[in-house]
C-alpha cells in the first residue's frame, strides 16, 4: 500500500488563511468543527448512507434509547431559543411510525455458511446479441424469495422483497425473451414446513419489478412451462394446498400472456400437478404427472386413485391417462417426476412411487413404458423430491435428486451415487444442466445452491445466499451479544448480533453448535458459550464449546412409557433458575441441574387423541415416519418472569394449560377463547415480566394457528385474568371484523378494524409485547413482520422489510435491540428500537429540532478479522452495528416556494464533557424534514497536519483522541437558532476497565507532539503562500517589462527551493511512483502520534520517537526559516527596488 503523506488517514487539514498582500506568517486561527467516526443517516424519504471513515459525527442507519434527553437550554456557545420553537399539532403518528420503520437500522446477519432450501432453477439461454448466456441465474426458494445471479453465482441479489409471499415453487424465464420471467409461488414439496403460496408473477424487466397474474387461490405452483414458439401460452402445475382439499388445483394454461387462465386438468380435490413437462420438438404435446396426496397435522398419505402420469397432443385441450395396459404398474400411484430427452424427445424417463417404486422408461413419447430400474440408488421419499433431469446431448445419461444425487449412463438401468451425503447438502430438490454445456450444472438443496463445471464431479458452494429458515432464534447478554437458533434441516448454531472488528460479520464467525435439523437454541444464563439445543424428535443436548463437549440430556419417562416429542420441540429457561430448564413432550419436564436430572411436573397435557398417534404408518405408499408428524404433544412453555409457580403451556392440538402452583395442578383454559378454531396449533406463549416489583404472571398472549388444518386466519388472543376472559387480538383480511372481540365467552359482536390500521396478511407465528412500552406489541406473521403502537388495537406492517415468515423474535434488553428469527431470510437485527418505544408511549416531536433519544458508547479498539481479508464478491459479509453514542432526533426544514426542492437543513452540533467545556465541534446538514439517527464516536477535537490541500475556512477539525468514560453534553442547533440537548454516556467494555493512568500519560505526550505537528505545518503552510505570492508577482502586469525581466532570475531557483523544503516533509501531491524508503518528517510526525495512540500505556518507545520527530521538525523548520532570511529577503528586496506593488513582509521565527 502506498504511503500516503498528506496527512493523517487521508485527514484534510484546515490551514490559516494568509494575506498573501502582506506576507504575514503570523495567523493562527482555530476552526471549531464537530466530527465523528462514521456519520451516516437515514432520511424519512428515503434511506441515505454517508459514513465517514475520519473520525466526523456520522448520519447513520440506526436509533437509540434515550437514558437522559435534558430539555432544559444549556450554557453553550449556541443559542438554544427553545420558548421561541413552534409547537407541532398536526403530526400524524402513524405516519410517524412509518417514518420510524425507515429510521431504525434492519440488518440481515445472515448467515449463508448454511443456508436454506433452493426450489427451482433457471437460466435464459441466450445473452446480448445471440450469445450463449452463461451468467445469468435465478434461483427460487422456499420461503425466501427470488435471487439473481448476474456472473454465473459468485454473487447473488434478492428481487423480489416488494412482493408480499416469499415462498416460491418455480421460476421460468421466457425462452423467446430473456426479459420476461415468472415465477410460481408456494413451494411445492409438501412436507411439514411447507410454505404456501399466492399465485403467479411476471416480471418484464428480468426481475426489477413484478406483477401478480392470478392464480392466487391455487397456494402452490410446482412447475411453469412457456411455449418457445409463442409466449403467450403459458401453463402453470398447481399442487394446491398441501393442508387439506380444494379445487384449485390441476393444470392451468393461459393463450394472452397471463391475462386470464383456464384449468385445463383437474382430476379431485386432493391431486394436485406435480410435474409438467413440454416434448422439445413439440410445444403442443405435454405431460403431466398428477399427485394424489393428504397431509394432515398428525399424518400424511402419498398416493391415491387421483395420481397419474397424464399426456396432451394439443395443449391440454383433451388428455389421456397411461396405464396399466401401457406399461405402467398396477395399482394406486403417488407421485412422479418426468424428463424428456432433448436430443431423442421420444426418449421419457419416469420415476413412479407405487407399492414397488421405479424408472419406468419409454421410446416412443410415452405411449408405452417398460419398468427398467428399481435400484435403491434410483430415488427415496417421494413426497419430498421426485425429479429426473436427462443430459441434453445423451439421451441415455439420466440424473435422479432425492436424498442424494444419482447417475445412470445406460438409459436408467444402473444408477451410482453421483453427491453422496458427505460431499454437498442432501435433499435436493433442483437441478439445472445448461443446454449448451451440460457439463455445467446448478444443484439446489435444503442447504442451498451448488454449481458443478465438470458433470458433477466437483462443485462449488455459494456461500452468500442467506435463506436460513430459522424455528427459533434466541439471545445471551455478552458483549458483544450473540444469536442462537436452530434452521429447518441445517442444525443449531451461534454467532454475533455485531462484533469489534474491522470490517462485517463474516460467516466464519458462525458455529454451529449441533446438527440435524435445528429448532430451539437456548444460551443458559450467567455462563460463556454453553447452553441448549435440539433436533427433531426431541433429542435434547447440552453443550459447551469452552470444553469442547455436547452432552445428551433427553429426559426419559421413569417409568419407561413412550414419549411424544413434537418435531419442534418446546424448551423453555427458568426465570427463576438459570440452571433450570422446562422441556416438553406431552408432559412437561423439568430439571433443576442443566439436564442432569428431570422430573415430569405435569400430566398428559395434550388431548392424547390415539387415532392421531399413529405416525409409524404415516407416508401412505411409501413410509416416511421421521417424527415430523408426531402429535398430540406440547409446543410452546412459558413459566412466569416474577412468578415461579405460574407455568403457561400451549399444545399442537388446541389446549393452553396453565399451572398456578408449579405444577401441581393444571387447567385448559383454552376453552375460554372467543372464536377459537378447535386443535388449532399453539406455537407460541408470552407472559409479561413482573415490573417494580409486581408479578403480570396473569397476563399471557397466545399465538394459535390453524393453516394445518386448511384455516388461513390470523389468530392472536391476550388474557388479563389467567384464562378466565379472553381478547382476540389479531384477524386477518379473511376475517376483520372479528379484530377486539369481547373478553366474554359468548359471541359477541366484534368491532371492526380501527382506522389507521392494516388488515394482517398471513397466519401468526409470534407475539412480542415490549416490556419497556406496553402499547408497543411486534407481530411475526408467515407474510412479514407487524407492529403496533397502540397494544395490538391497530396494526402496520413493517415497510421495506421482506414478507418473510417470522418465526421468532426477542429483545435484547441492554441494546434495545429486536431480533428476529425468519423461516427464509436468517436472522436479522432493528439496532435499538428506543424511539419507537417513545412513540408507543406517546411521545412525538413538538419542536423544529428535536433530540429524541440519545444511547450509551462502548470505547473499544477493534480487531482485525479472522481468515481472508479480501473476501471478493462470492462470500456473505453482513452490515455491523453503527460504531459509537447514538442520537435519534426529528428536524423541520423548508421547500423552495418555486421548485418545491427541500432546502438544505445546516446545523451545529457541539460535546461538552462535564465540566462544561467545550471538545467537539461540527458542523453538518440535512436534506429534508424527518427524523435522523447520528453518531458520535466518542472522540474530541483533533489538530491539524501539513497538507498539500488547503482546505476552506470553515472545514472540520480531524478528530482527535478517544474521550474517556463519562457523560456529556451533545449540543445541537440550526443556524436559524432552534436546539436541543442531550446528556449522553460513555462506558468501557464489561470485564475491561479503564485505564486511566495510561490515558494521562497518553494526552500529555500527544500535547507535546501536537505543538510540534503545529509548528511544522504554519512553516509548510509559508510554503505554500509563498509558492502562490512568486506566481502573483509574475503573473502580474507592469508598466516597465524590464522589472519583471530582472525578477525572472529569482523564480525558478525560489521555486526550486520550495519543492526541496517540501520534499522534507512529504511526496509531491501529484507523484506517482512508489518511494516509501527516504524517511521524511511526516514520517517521523506519524510514527510518533501511531505509537502513543496505539498504546494503552506509552512507555520509553514512545518518548523515542516523540523526541526523534521533535528534532526533526525542529531541523526542517531552522530549513524553512533560513531560505526566508537569505533567498526569499533577496527576491523581497528585489521587488522593493524595481518599485513593484510592495509585499510588506513582516519575518516571525517559530
């Protein structure tokens, strides 16, 4: 890296301003400015990141708390006027709260090193001008929307956020036009966390803007296929919902580009499309693989008298069923996957699930079939993934997906393991091979999307999609603080919410914690890097990364009698313990030693329904018993924060049981909710936390959700009284009237949505009411985040942030911060909610300029990162948190009567320690009226250096030393007089104190080097001036040319000699080699201020180098002051005699 010697880390500088008339050197005036490290913001019209590596206040993306926002006007250089402000009576709070969505800084921290289940592939085959496109990919998933790739998947960006459903089933782009895309929402493999879809998209600008084309009702769109000879005719597989029947469901084909849509197969309610395929040489012939299929909470059936391989010769228009007598098995089928060969089309190949599972192949476009292959290499789990890919140019190389990824070279007889379990994620369920170079693939699974160059030998991991689906997400209180949580098929990890180190959250900085698939990760209280986990079916461990050890803690009935664990499993912390721990099966478990021992505290707590218990025959033709569908058992427990003997239960069939004894006794008072759709799923308990003293243990919110039993209604109820009343908090648009029904058990008329409000989109997955703000409630429905500010009366959603499943969500209490657990877009972080709490409580801005909230700072010194330092474009990098004090304030400002532009908004803002004095000054601006988040990174007024640049008068101050531990005053103020203030806190790091001897020692060193730095720059500042005032003289116009002729003499030596003097100090501005071996001042000036700021406590190096430079500035300067005495008076007295304007100098040693 070259050296750069104009100035500290590229700091410009301000200079004193010279009378270049009267040669003056003596000018020394002070530019107050106010800087900070990083100073983005955020802007109410739209988001705007401006950060500020040199240590200047910083407008940032985020918001903080308000520990002490001091209204009253303090002493300062500014004028507060705070009687004179106007107060503002029309400010609409919802729009507010809009406005405060923009304000609070959304992170995604991913991570990608797992990521999540790709669905479908898609590529354009043609780039610009007809060539072979090689680069362009899109890739569905399966609730985490739509991604894009522009060079081949070494980066990859989300386009389809604005749309509000995340699950998608397919994507396709038009082959006569690579401009057109569309996609299928609803994936369409139905397992039990499926999520479903609202119907069909096109996009005409390759994926920059969508628009929904119908087919909202059909849930899931498995496969969509375009006519490559006319692209108005589209057909669409509808597999319908997977929780129960309907009609919308079959073959769909539209003849206008998607206007309108005609189902054209339709078998029963329950047989959805699972494969549509299109013959290559023939558009108009089609085959579709029909699916008969039931799932319910408690079972699923693959297979019935509905499934059937269905074959059109004109567009769907009539069809003919293949059976029996043509080849293909006898008997009811399930599902099939279909593929025909490109360079044979007469060549099909079908894996068919029936009571004896196989490839079945054809060689004359599917009027007659032959079994050809049952190998157990061949495929498994039909219901999961059923699909066969045929190699373009080989119509006898055949590729299964199922668990693994198989190959057959001889036309489907043999099949060998082409991705084994070990070499890339199992479970895939896409596939790609390009059809210009089929040795190109693009592999989707449950862990994301690989890309093979070689048939598959080989492949590549794309490690920055983060499409996690998260159960649960969890936080501890470090700090920094981590995130915990489990994701679908991708087991448990932990990683920071933010870190102290240079750079973003790498995924490197994830571990996993325990594998399979991953629900509830809980970090236990009071201890570093230990805590809970689990995978499906229960299988409880503890585990401990210190000691490198993860112990299995399945508590086991002492009697031996069988257990029932849901899929996901609840566990639960004791608030009054941290070594204890609430687990649930269809009893609750408890143990008060980290899973050492356990005790069953309650009785069967579940309807114990025996004709839902019978999940090893689940599976129908094939049997697929994992534990995904076991039933009748416990999912969520919540014991009471300030009640140890309150325990709140919720089931997956429709009871909330609450203990008021620990235990002891128990009582469904689920039977008390208004409008309560029986054995819907109770995923989800919060109960308030006791506040001064006082226990809320009666109040409980309880999530329930019924979408297993085809009930897509948004329910949430809230009870004040233990269960005797309850309040339905959340309908949704399939039910709004029904938004604050009556506490009475009777059905009474609900009230109808409020004003101001938005009707819910999506069931409900969580609840979480503030315990800071009562009327603050966030919302996690399966379309996106919710929030209200009035207790649940009214809702909004949360703009700009993806509809994606929320499946989680807690508040780190020491930050403010909210964290979610998405089921498709990881783990994401709002940096410090505080002003939205504000809002909830009531509070708005009465004034023209307003600090809301000001937080606490960390002083900390950042690491470097682990690994690579350049990561390139193809690894997960996610935002860090705004470093430094926050500060939320609302700002009004003025519009062009003429143009109606916002007029700049020009501010002051100054830090006062506590004594009063002044240490930090800036100025800056703001674009419009709304709210800001600003930073101050907890540093005071710096000095300036020798520089080329010359910056203007009233340019900012570097910033300077670290401040210590402490509060301080933030002063902020426009140029038309309207302030406010705030006290703000700085704090070391927990476990590191302050260490104040080493920052005494510090200052005074860098005080002494400070009047060094000064001196060499007012002498280089001469420089400069005189450099300018030589050019003056000669660019001059006289009455007598021969003056100037008898002047010209002196210029180029004087010239000369300034670049020599210059040299002493740094490189020319415009030098281009690299020479980084002469040692010049700067040098000397630099390693002396890096030494003494990079130590805690500088010691005898320091006061090294600290001398070396002072004797070195002291050596240059007697340079500088002796070409002023000898060659610059010469030239001056040169000028005097030829009675040229005279430059009157006035000579001043340093």
């Amino acid at each position: 890296m070259r050296r750069n010697y104009n100035g500290i880390q590229n700091i410009k500088g301000s200079t004193p301003r010279r009378n270049l008339g009267s040669f003056c050197r003596i000018f020394l005036t002070r530019y107050i400015v106010f800087t900070v490290a990083a100073f983005c913001f955020v802007g109410v019209l739209g988001i705007q990141s401006l950060c500020s590596q040199d240590g200047s206040w910083g407008k940032i993306d985020s918001t903080h708390k308000n520990k002490s926002v001091n209204k009253t006007p303090l002493a300062s250089p500014l004028k507060t006027a705070e009687s004179k402000e106007p107060i503002l009576v029309n400010i609409n709070k919802q729009q507010t709260l809009f406005q405060l969505m923009a304000l609070i800084p959304k992170r995604n921290i991913g991570p990608a090193a797992m990521s999540g289940r790709i669905t479908s592939l898609a590529m354009p085959r043609y780039g610009a001008l007809g060539s072979i496109n090689r680069n362009i990919i899109y890739a569905g998933t399966a609730s985490g929307g739509v991604w894009k790739s522009l060079n081949g998947g070494i980066a990859w960006s989300p386009i389809f956020d604005d749309m509000d459903v995340q699950s998608i089933g397919s994507v396709a782009v038009d082959p006569t036009n690579a401009s057109i895309v569309w996609v299928g929402t609803g994936e369409g493999n139905p397992r039990n966390s499926h999520n479903s879809g609202k119907g069909i998209y096109r996009s005409i600008d390759a994926g920059k803007t969508w628009k929904c084309m119908g087919l909202e009702g059909t849930k899931t769109l498995h496969r969509i296929i375009i006519n490559p000879h006319n692209n108005q005719q589209i057909w669409a597989a509808a597999m319908g919902s997977i929780w129960g029947s309907s009609n919308e469901r079959g073959v769909y084909r539209s003849n206008n580009g998607g206007e309108t849509w005609t189902k054209i197969l339709f078998v029963n309610s329950t047989t959805g499309c699972a494969e549509l395929v299109i013959d290559p040489e023939n558009p108009q012939k089609i085959y579709a693989a029909m699916y008969d299929y039931v799932r319910k909470p408690w079972t699923y059936r693959s297979g019935g008298p509905g499934s059937g391989l269905y074959i059109t010769m004109d567009a769907g228009v009539s069809w003919k069923r293949v059976s029996e007598k043509d080849g293909f098995p006898k008997g009811e089928l399930g599902r099939i996957g279909l593929a025909v060969s490109a360079s044979q089309p007469n060549r099909v190949y079908a894996i068919v699930e029936a009571k004896e599972s196989a490839i079945y192949t054809s060689n004359d476009g599917g009027a007659n079939w032959a079994k050809t292959s049952s190998e157990a290499n061949a495929g498994n789990r039909p219901f999961y993934y059923s699909e066969l890919y045929v190699h373009p140019r080989n119509e006898n190389r055949v590729y299964s997906i199922w668990s693994q990824i198989s190959r057959s070279e001889d036309a489907g007889k043999h099949w060998d393991i082409l991705a084994d379990w070990g070499h890339i994620h199992p479970d895939h369920h896409a596939f790609f091979i390009h059809p210009d170079d089929p040795n190109y693939i693009i592999n989707g699974n449950d862990g994301g999307l690989n890309i093979s160059y070689d048939g598959g030998e080989t492949w590549r991991y794309a490690e920055n999609i983060p499409v996690g689906q998260f159960y649960h997400v969890d936080v501890d209180n470090q700090e920094p603080y981590n995130v915990y949580g489990g994701l679908q098929d991708n087991g448990s990890w932990m990683g920071p919410a933010y870190h102290w180190i240079y750079g973003g959250i790498r995924n490197s900085e994830w571990q996993e914690v325990m594998f399979g698939d991953g629900f509830d990760v809980s970090a236990i209280p009071g201890t570093k890097d230990e805590g809970y986990a689990m995978s499906q079916g229960g299988e409880l461990h503890k585990f401990n990364l210190r000691e490198h050890s993860n112990q299995f803690i399945k508590p086991q009935h002492p009697e031996g009698k069988p257990l029932r664990f849901n899929w996901n499993a609840a566990l639960a912390i004791d608030p009054e313990n941290p070594n204890g721990l609430f687990y649930g099966s269809q009893y609750v478990h408890y143990s008060p030693d980290q899973g050492r021992t356990w005790q069953i505290i309650s009785p069967d707590l579940s309807t114990n329904d025996t004709a839902k218990q019978h999940q090893a025959l689940s599976g129908g033709l094939t049997i697929d018993a994992t534990g995904a569908e076991n039933h009748c058992t416990i999912l969520a427990i919540a014991p009471s924060p300030g009640d140890k003997n309150v325990i709140w239960v919720g089931t997956d069939d429709g009871n909330v049981q609450l203990s008021k004894d620990g235990g002891k006794n128990w009582e469904n008072v689920a039977l008390n909710m208004p409008g309560k759709p029986q054995n819907a799923w109770v995923p989800y308990l919060w109960v308030r936390p006791s506040s001064k003293g006082i226990s809320h243990s009666a109040e409980c919110w309880v999530v329930l959700n019924n979408y297993r039993q085809n009930d897509w209604s948004s329910y949430v109820y809230k009870t004040l009284d233990y269960g005797k009343s309850w309040k339905r908090i959340v309908s949704d648009e399939s039910s709004p009237l029904t938004v604050g029904a009556n506490n009475s058990k009777s059905n009474s008329t609900p009230k109808p949505i409020k004003e101001g409000g938005e009707n819910i989109k999506g069931y409900v997955l969580s609840v979480l009411p503030d315990t800071e703000s009562p009327n603050l409630v966030f919302l996690g429905t399966d379309h996106g985040l919710w929030v209200s500010i009035n207790g649940g009366e009214t809702w909004n959603k949360w703009k700009k942030f993806p509809s994606v499943p929320v499946a989680d969500m807690k508040i780190q209490s020491r930050e403010r911060d909210l964290v979610l657990g998405t089921f498709g877009r990881g783990i994401w972080v709002f940096d410090d909610i505080s002003t939205l709490r504000n809002l909830a409580a009531g509070t708005i801005p009465k004034k023209e300029l307003q600090i809301l909230n000001a937080g606490k700072g960390v002083l900390v010194h950042f690491t470097q990162p682990v690994g690579s330092r350049f990561s390139a474009d193809e690894s997960w990098v996610a935002p860090n948190k705004a470093f430094g004090v926050q500060i939320d304030l609302y700002v009004i400002g003025k519009k062009d009567e003429t143009s109606q532009d916002w007029k700049k908004i020009d501010c002051t803002g100054r830090v006062f320690n506590e004594a009063n004095q002044l240490i930090r000054t800036h100025k800056f601006s703001f674009d419009s009226t709304g709210f800001y988040r600003i930073a101050w990174p907890m540093v005071q007024d710096g000095f300036l250096w020798p520089s080329h640049n010359t910056p203007k008068i009233d340019e900012d101050i570097p910033a300077g030393q670290s401040v210590i531990p402490g509060k301080y005053k933030v002063l902020i103020g426009t140029i038309a007089g309207k302030s406010d203030s705030a006290w703000v806190e700085v704090v070391a790091p927990e476990n590191l104190p302050f260490n104040a001897l080493g920052y005494a020692r510090k200052k005074q060193l860098m005080d002494t080097l400070k009047m060094s730095i000064q001196r060499a720059r007012f002498a280089f500042e001469d420089l400069k001036n005189a450099e300018k005032e030589i050019d003056q003289v000669f660019a001059a116009k006289y009455q007598d040319d021969s003056a100037i002729d008898h002047l010209k003499k002196f210029q180029q030596p004087l010239k000369d000699s300034i670049s020599n003097l210059k040299l002493c100090y740094m490189l020319p501005s415009d030098y281009r080699p690299y020479e980084e071996t002469t040692i010049r001042l700067m040098d000397r000036l630099q390693t002396a201020y890096w030494l003494i700021e990079g130590n805690d406590m500088p010691a005898e190096n320091c006061e090294f180098a600290l001398k070396t430079a002072q004797r070195e500035t002291l050596t240059v300067i007697q340079k500088v002051d002796y070409f002023f005495e000898k060659q610059f008076q010469l030239f001056l007295d040169a000028v005097g005699e030829e009675d040229i304007a005279p430059l009157g100098r006035k000579y001043i040693q340093y």
